[in-house]
C-alpha cells in the first residue's frame, strides 16, 4: 500500500537521524525528571517512558499507571522535549491523549496481535497524533505491515515504525534477534516510512547499544529509541538494557552517519539487504563456533578424540544434499563447511592445549 502522503512524525523542527530515549518505565516523578533532563541534555528531543508495563509474568513491576502521565507533562514543560508512551488498549490512548502527550507507541506484543491493533486503530480514528509501531515478536514482516496498514486506514498520517528485535529459543549474543532481513524487507515495501532500531531491546545488555546502534545507522535506519535511566542498575524492568543520560550522551556524540540515502529498487537496496544477510551469518558462525566449544568441553570430559570423522563425513553428505534442494553446487558447500569444521577442530585443540598446561 502506497504511503505518499506521510507527515514528519514530530513536525519539521526534528530532523533525521531521530532519536529517542528515556526510561523503560516511569517509576517516580523523582526519577522520571532526572532522566528527562539527562536526555535533553544529551541532544535528544523526544522523551520516551512506559507507564503501564505488558510484562511476561504476574507479579512483575507492571508500570505506575495512568498518574505517570502527569509527570511527563511536567518534564516537557521543564526541559522542552516530547513525550511520548506505549498504549496497549484504546483506554490506554485515551488517557495519553487526554494528558496531551506528542505521541504514543503500540508494543511487540500488542503488535503481534490484529484485533488488539485494530481496537487501537478505531480509537485512533479522527486523532492527530505521532504513532510509533514496534515489530511483532516474531519475525513476520506481514504482519509487521498488516499493523501499519491498520493504523495508517484510521487515518495517521505520522506515522513510523521501530526495530526491536524478534524472539527466539535459539542462543545468541542478544536478548532478541535483529533479524535485519525484516526491517529491510520493510522499507523495500514502504520506503516512505520512517524506520528507527531499538538498540536495547535488541541487545538486552548496555555494552551491546553503542555497537548496535551504528550497525542500524549504517543500515540505514532514520534513528534510534534508546533506553536511559539515571541509575540503571536499580531500575524496575530491565535494568541490564539501560544506559545512563552520561553514558547516552557519549554514545550519540560517537556515532558516524555513513550511511546512503536508498530508493526503492535501486542496487543500495540490493546491497544494504546483502550487508544484513552478511551480519547474519557472522552471528550464525559465532554461535555455531560456541556449540563446537561446549562439544569440545564434553569431549574432553569424556576422553574422546577432537576428530570424530564419521561424524565429518556424515555433516558433509547432509549439507551436500541440502544444497542441491537449493541450488548451491556440492563442491561449493563441501569448500565451505570444510573450512568451519576446521575452525571448530582449531577451537576445540585450544580447549585440550589448555587442559594440559594445567596438568
């Protein structure tokens, strides 16, 4: 569906690269002032703090509530920025909206689901305001689309969507998959979108932020929702995640904006979704590399050889067929594979060196 007719999401006076950032949640008035005027400081315009929490288990700190919203618009009134929420309900909205926030955001989970999407949707109808979209939890770029779409039919015209990741149960550095693929994918579909990455959610741990918010950058994101608190480690809900307004500031005034303007169809689209796949497989061979390590520990337990060539010659005859299902020639993927299994042997003999200096 073609989006031509898209408003700046916070008016003119905000240009790209957007950011935004603020407290995962509002805990007090105390701390949610502090973080505001943390992040005014740092250069950021816009004020993000979730005031109701859709945590995963009962008895989690599940938000302030509604008496939050008082003390956003106290900090925008303060120190000059935007504030902005999640809703996952219409009563939600109706609530921020009446506290006159700039603007809101509908959640991963609330995302994932099209009735509760589209109830916000009908409460949106004949409202001018900022709708942010995060991705689902799972990595559907359709039904990605299928909740903008809805929210674009009632009526928004600024409008944009955020990257934060796609569960897993598979192991990986972060707390949830980029999948950059998807947010690609997304773009290719409606280029006129406003795209930003959430770094935090993404990595689940501040020492991974810095290096995933130039990534979305250099991918071509419009910005980045970043979560600051001022003292992280005693936050409410996720605390490994947040960074302090000092440690905000020195990240942003790090970033290097390299990267190129794409259209739709152009070859940077064809390159820039070949970088993501690129990343992809580098995250793949390290946690490819991390399994080969803990089979290394085990055999080494066990007293076992480090070169089990049964089992080689086994891998390679069911990657080799694999293969040809796809098009990819065997000698191709035999090459390959051959040159992982002998990382992974390398890996493993450093294990057993290292048991022997201690003997």
């Amino acid at each position: 569906m073609p989006m031509n007719d898209l408003k700046p999401l916070f008016g003119d006076s905000i240009q790209e690269p957007l950011y935004i950032a603020g407290p995962c949640s509002a805990e007090s008035r105390e701390q949610l002032l502090t973080a505001a005027r943390g992040v005014a400081d740092a250069g950021v315009a816009i004020l993000r703090a979730g005031v109701w929490k859709p945590r995963t288990k009962p008895g989690s700190f599940e938000g302030i509530g509604s008496c939050a919203l008082d003390w956003m618009a106290e900090a925008r009134e303060k120190y000059g920025v935007k504030i902005i929420t999640e809703v996952a309900t219409p009563e939600h909205l109706e609530l921020a909206l009446k506290a006159g926030l700039d603007g809101v955001w509908i959640g991963a989970r609330t995302t994932t689901n099209p009735f509760a999407t589209q109830q916000i949707a009908d409460a949106l109808r004949g409202v001018d305001t900022a709708v942010i979209v995060k991705n689902p939890v799972i990595p559907d770029v359709d039904l990605w689309v299928g909740a903008i779409e809805r929210i674009y039919n009632s009526g928004v015209r600024r409008l944009a969507a955020v990257h934060r990741g796609f569960g897993t149960h598979q192991t990986t550095p972060y707390r949830n998959d980029p999948h950059w693929s998807v947010p690609i994918e997304l773009h290719r579909r409606i280029p006129e979108l406003i795209i930003l990455s959430d770094p935090s959610h993404i990595g689940g741990r501040r020492d991974l932020v810095a290096q995933l918010s130039q990534q979305a950058l250099d991918l071509g994101f419009s910005g980045l929702m970043i979560e600051s608190h001022p003292a992280p480690d005693t936050a409410l809900s996720d605390a490994a995640q947040q960074i302090t307004p000092a440690e905000l500031a020195e990240l942003l005034k790090g970033l290097q904006l390299r990267r190129t303007p794409v259209g739709r169809d152009s070859i940077s689209d064809y390159r820039l979704h070949i970088d993501t796949l690129d990343s992809r497989i580098i995250e793949l061979l390290a946690e490819r590399m991390e399994v080969a390590r803990n089979i290394g520990e085990y055999k080494l337990k066990h007293g076992m050889a480090v070169v089990q060539h049964d089992r080689y010659n086994e891998m390679l005859s069911t990657v080799e067929m694999r293969a040809e299902t796809v098009g990819l020639t065997k000698s191709f993927i035999h090459q390959i594979f051959r040159t992982i299994h002998e990382e992974s042997v390398r890996q493993q003999m450093q294990l057993k060196e290292a048991e022997a200096k201690k003997m």
